[in-house]
C-alpha cells in the first residue's frame, strides 16, 4: 500500500513540475547545468514536454511497479540514483535541454527485471534481454514517429541507455552486496 503513496507523490510533483512557472527552473538544461544549477541534473527527470508526454511516463511507472511489486523502501533509491545516472549521462550526449522520466523508467525496469533474474527468476532474463533488444532497435531503427509527435519532441535514446545501463549495473552491485552481506551472516 505504501508504495502507491509513493507513487501518488512522485506523480503529483510531476504534475507540480509542469507549470509553466516551474519547468524553466527545473528542466535538465546544459548550460545552467555547467552554470552550477546541478539540481537540474535530477529534477529534468520529473517533467515533461507535455501531458500526454506526462500521462505516458507516469502510466510507465506505475506498471513498472504493478509488474514488480517493490516495496516502497526499494523504489526511492533506484529512482534517485537512475535519474542521477541519466542527467550526468546526458552530459556525454550531444542534447542541450532534455525533460522525461522514460530513461529512468528504462533503469528501474531494468534494475528490478535483472535483481529478479540474480535471485533465481529464470524469466526475468527475458525481460533483460527485451529492454536490450528494445534499445537495440531505437538506435538501428529510430523510435516511432507516432510517439514524437505525441511528445512533440525527439525521443532521447540516449537517456534510455543510459537509465538501463545505470538500472542494470545497480541491479548487478546490489545482489553482490546482497551475496557479501548473506555470507558475513553465514560466517
């Protein structure tokens, strides 16, 4: 129960983030970003181009969570660090303003599919290896025209590799940690 409260917040401070007062101040823009606004690195994660570009992220989140069932402790953390992991990778790419939450969703998809496959949910590898393949494709084969119209604007690809990658590789460290924790118990 507590997770969908979590998920009520997360979705009302998006929503909160699409005023048009506020989004200036927090979209992940490079310049202010290399000006020492650093909060944007984060915060670009929590709006959108429009709402439809809102109601399509939230809706991902929610079946992320829906699918997986996390508990509400193991939401936040992967949330924050995968939108760190995305705003600082943006950096890297050629993008000047970037806003949506879909490379985090990417991470937390990816983090939750992998933690299940590590603990012993062959099928999981499944869902790993379709988020690969998923990505594989956008880069070989663009993203759909239908979607950048809807979000009027680019699909950033990039920051969906980078939300997987962060996802995966959190995913990874916290069953090794998990694995050292159990042995220290067991010792």
């Amino acid at each position: 129960m507590r997770v969908y409260l979590l998920l009520s917040a997360i979705s009302i401070i998006c929503l909160g983030l699409q005023h048009e007062t506020m989004q200036p101040y927090v979209e992940w823009h490079r310049s202010a970003i290399q000006s020492g606004q650093w909060w944007r690195i984060v915060t670009g994660n929590f709006t959108h181009t429009n709402f439809a570009h809102l109601a399509m992220n939230l809706v991902g989140l929610w079946l992320i969570c829906f699918i997986f069932k996390p508990k509400s402790t193991t939401v936040l953390l992967p949330l924050l660090l995968t939108s760190i992991a995305v705003g600082v990778g943006n950096l890297f790419s050629d993008m000047h303003i970037y806003v949506g939450l879909s490379g985090t969703l990417h991470g937390l998809f990816g983090y939750y599919a992998l933690r299940e496959r590590l603990q012993g949910r062959k099928s999981s590898g499944l869902l790993v290896l379709g988020l690969l393949g998923k990505i594989a494709w956008e880069f070989s084969f663009g993203v759909s025209s239908v979607t950048s119209g809807l979000i009027e604007a680019r699909v950033a690809i990039e920051s969906h590799l980078f939300g997987a990658t962060s996802g995966l590789l959190l995913a990874y460290l916290s069953n090794l940690s998990d694995s050292l924790n159990n042995k220290e118990s067991k010792s």
